[in-house]
C-alpha cells in the first residue's frame, strides 16, 4: 500500500471517468462486476474501505496525508461506480482538514456523509512552514460546526504549539454530544496548553482517548466513563517522559471505568521515587487490558509501575521491551512487582500474557512462569522463545525431583501451565527454534504425561503457531519442527508487514487488542 504523488492526486480529481459503465461495450459490459447488483457492489466498496482505512492508520502522521483516498479513486472509475459511491454516506464519513485543503472539499464531504457519525481529522503535520496561522484550519471548523452533533471521533495532529493550543481552544468551547473517541498528538509541544484540562467536558460521552507527547497539564479531566486511556512518549525529544508517577496515579484514579491501559515509550519519570521502599499505589478496578511498550531499558520502570498499579482483574498483559539497558538500573527484587503482600500471584485472573524482547537474566522468563499460573495463551518474539522453553521444562525437572509431600507452593508443579493451550511465536529466526523446538517438544510430553489418559481422546491439542522473521522462508523451519508435531499442532504463518507490524503491540484500539487476543 503506498500514496499516489501529489501531482497525479491532483489530476485524479480533476480527471472525468475513465469509462462510461452505461454506454461502455465488450469485455467491461460483461466484467463480473458489472453484473452485481448495486447493493453488493457497495458491500465490497465498503469492505475495501475499511481494509484500506486499516492500513492507512499503520502509517505515521506524516505520511497519513500522502495515502490515496479509497472513495475518491472508486467515484472516477466509471459512471456506475461514482453513482454508487456517492448515494453511500458511510464512504464519505472520514473528513481529513488540512491547511492546503478547501473549504468546499471539507463541506463537501460532510455533505455527502448524509446523517452519518463523523471521524474528523485535522492534520497538520506535513506543514514544513511553521508559521503557519491556525486561523485556516479553524475556518474549516467553522464551515461544519453544523454538524458537530454527528463528531463521534475526534483527531487533532499538530506539528505548532500554537496550532494545539489553538484547537484545544475551540474544542474546549464545543458542545460533543456524541464524541467517543480522541487522538491527539503534537510533535513540539511537550508543554500542554491549560485548555486542554477543559477540553472534554462538553463530552460527556467520550470513551477512548489517545495522546502523544502530551505532558505538564492538569490530566485530572473528569472523563468518568473514560474506558481506554493511551499515553504515547517519544524517545526523540529533550524531554520524553510526560508525567511523574504521582500524576498517573493521580490520573488512573479518576477513571474509575477504565479497562484499557496503554502505556508507550518512556510516559513516567520515576526519579521522584526513585530508591523509595515505599511506593504510593492506585487501585484500577475495572482494568483487563493493560499493554507496556517503552524502549527505556532499565529494569526499574517495569518494577515501580507494577509495584505501583493494582489491577485484580487484569486478564491481558503485553510487555515489549527493546534496548534493554541496566547499568543505572537500582537494585530490586524482580519477584516482588509481580506479587501481592501475601507472596501470591498480584494478577491471578490473567489468562492472555504477550511479550517481545522481554526476558534475559534481569526478567528471566521463571519469573513469568512462577507468578502467572493460569496463562491459557502466549505470545513470544525472538529470544523469549527460547528462554521461555528452557524455564518451562526447568520448572518440570524440578517438580519431578522433589517428592510430592515436599513440594511447597512455590513450585509450580509437573503440571506447571497446564491451562496452556496455544502459543505464538513471532519475530522467530531458525538457529533460535533449532534450539528450542525440542525443549517445547520434551515440555510438552511432560504435560500429556501428567494429564494422565482418564480423559483419553477429550484432550483439546496444543496449539503452536510459527511467525517467522520476514527474511525467512517455512523450509528454514521444517526440520527442526517434525518432532514436535508429535505433540502439537504447528501452524506456519508468514507475516504480511502491516500484520507484523501490529503482532508486536503497535494497537490503536481495544478492539484490535481483542482481535489479536481472541
């Protein structure tokens, strides 16, 4: 998937239909398409729609405005198919403004989108001049402001400290009756405007907010029915971190409802705390999902932020860590962050655990088996998957030497996750699965050994799906797999990039979360 050029985006909308589907004669007349009624037509426009919306939002801000528009291209292929397109209100829903855009573009679309819920988008961030006046953009706001009662979804990328304080302005002055869904990003401004602290109270129906480099305002907004919250850091600027853990506590306990938790890049500065025994914690009640992808390295910030949230019904934890770094990291027990005050597991309801470049000998992968006793789904990369195979049968060698009478609850037993029924194995290189495939294997077989044969036949077979890293092909793979097959089902998938992208955690949604974890 790419963008056209600008130049020939621009002639695609100036251009008429390449053919006439009323008037047109031979092998178009008799194309398969153009003997599908009108309405499945449509179905597969919109089908195509999303699948294209899908890929586009993978792509960075910047390259967002360059990505062709799927309604535009398909209302200039024949007179047929712009009749139809255009009598399709879902398809014109989508209102990107940006400042080299006209107005009558903008109303346009919103015109076409009949009675429909509106995704507004305003996008400034390919500007290379930032002197840019914000009034432009806010004279686009003004031409739809009729509709304002149909925003349901509301994102604002802004390259101008002006720019996003210019609209958070005018937002904080709307009335969103219908607003459930908020991207903000600002590429220069890790200093927040005050307005943004009012900026959702005329929303009183919003649901999901999404910032990045977003810092140092009041972020006890009010947002009680708030039920995903994502706060994106970027490495690249003088100041990453957007807040000290006393403002995310602060922040988490305003939001009672919340069930999805993303934290991106480096969002906390711990030095406040850093070195303290004790740590102020806040109770999420409501949290399932909860996603940590920070490229900070040290093994410390995964510790006070575990040590530090409380969430007993946790179900889904992803933890992608890259760069890992320990030099200044302080000297702690690995153990403690994932326990309760009474030594047992803190999160005894997960059942879904994603991880990516995770463990090594600062997070060794025992630690995972030891405190999440009833995983029923795993997901690895890389040297996870080998760490992981050589915990999960070091745990069984272990229970197997100590007689039953002497086995204290803090091994986990023959039957170490026994409620483990699939694997996912990603980013995988073949000398790394040469090395485990037949740890898992001699793991598995140790497991169909304890289960015993009362329930011969009723068993539900383990499930191991191979991800391969894209330089590789299955073949690199077969060999060392044929022995496993004896005891799993093994399941080749071969990435498409925008699908490897997301395996790794880059979600935008809950809902995407669940489609990885169903």
């Amino acid at each position: 998937m790419g963008g056209l050029p600008l130049s020939m985006h621009k002639a695609l909308l100036e251009t008429p239909p390449v053919c006439d589907g009323a008037e047109s004669t031979g092998a178009s007349l008799d194309s398969a398409l153009n003997r599908l009624p009108d309405e499945l037509l449509l179905a597969i426009f919109e089908w195509g729609q999303t699948s294209h919306r899908y890929l586009v939002e993978d792509l960075s801000v910047h390259l967002r405005p360059l990505a062709y528009r799927w309604e535009e291209v398909l209302s200039h292929v024949c007179s047929r198919w712009r009749t139809v397109v255009l009598c399709a209100p879902l398809m014109w829903n989508f209102i990107r403004i940006m400042p080299d855009q006209s107005i009558e573009r903008t109303i346009a679309y919103v015109d076409r989108s009949g009675n429909c819920p509106l995704h507004i988008e305003v996008n400034t961030s390919r500007c290379d001049d930032c002197s840019v006046a914000p009034g432009g953009i806010l004279q686009h706001i003004d031409a739809i402001y009729a509709s304002i009662g149909r925003w349901h979804r509301l994102s604002l990328y802004a390259n101008q400290r002006k720019m996003t304080r210019a609209l958070a302005t005018k937002i904080s002055a709307m009335e969103l009756p219908v607003l459930t869904h908020v991207d903000m990003s600002s590429e220069c401004c890790w200093d927040g405007p005050s307005q943004l602290s009012q900026m959702f109270t005329g929303a009183p129906r919003l649901a999901v907010l999404d910032l990045e480099c977003i810092s140092n305002f009041n972020w006890n907004f009010g947002a009680l029915g708030l039920s995903s919250l994502t706060l994106r850091a970027s490495v690249f600027t003088d100041y990453p971190a957007l807040m000290d853990w006393d403002t995310l506590r602060g922040l988490l306990s305003t939001v009672p409802q919340l069930e999805y938790l993303r934290l991106s890049g480096p969002v906390i500065d711990f030095e406040s705390v850093w070195g303290s025994p004790q740590l102020r914690t806040v109770e999420v009640p409501s949290l399932e999902t909860m996603i940590v992808d920070t490229y900070e390295g040290w093994n410390g910030y995964h510790w006070y932020l575990f040590r530090g949230i409380s969430a007993p019904q946790l179900r889904h934890l992803h933890i992608l860590l890259e760069n890992y770094q320990n030099s200044e990291a302080p000297i702690v027990d690995m153990l403690s962050q994932f326990s309760n005050p009474g030594g047992g597991p803190k999160f005894p309801l997960l059942r879904t655990l994603v991880l990516g470049g995770v463990t090594d000998s600062h997070l060794p992968a025992e630690l995972f088996v030891y405190r999440f006793p009833q995983v029923s789904s795993l997901t690895l990369a890389g040297n996870d998957v080998r760490n992981f195979a050589d915990a999960l049968l070091a745990a069984t060698r272990l229970a197997e030497s100590i007689p039953l009478d002497r086995r204290g609850r803090s091994v986990p037993g023959v039957g170490a996750w026994s409620q483990l029924r699939r694997v996912t194995l990603t980013d995988l290189r073949p000398w790394i699965w040469k090395d485990a495939a037949e740890k898992w294997r001699k793991w598995l077989a140790a497991q169909q050994k304890t289960a015993g044969t009362g329930e011969e036949g009723k068993e539900e077979k383990f499930v191991i799906e191979v991800v391969p890293y894209q330089s590789h092909g299955i073949d690199a793979f077969l060999e060392d797999t044929r022995a496993l097959e004896e005891v799993a089902t093994v399941i080749f998938t071969m990435p498409h990039p925008a699908v490897r992208h997301r395996r790794y955690g880059k979600f935008d949604t809950p809902a995407e979360v669940a489609a990885l974890l169903a």
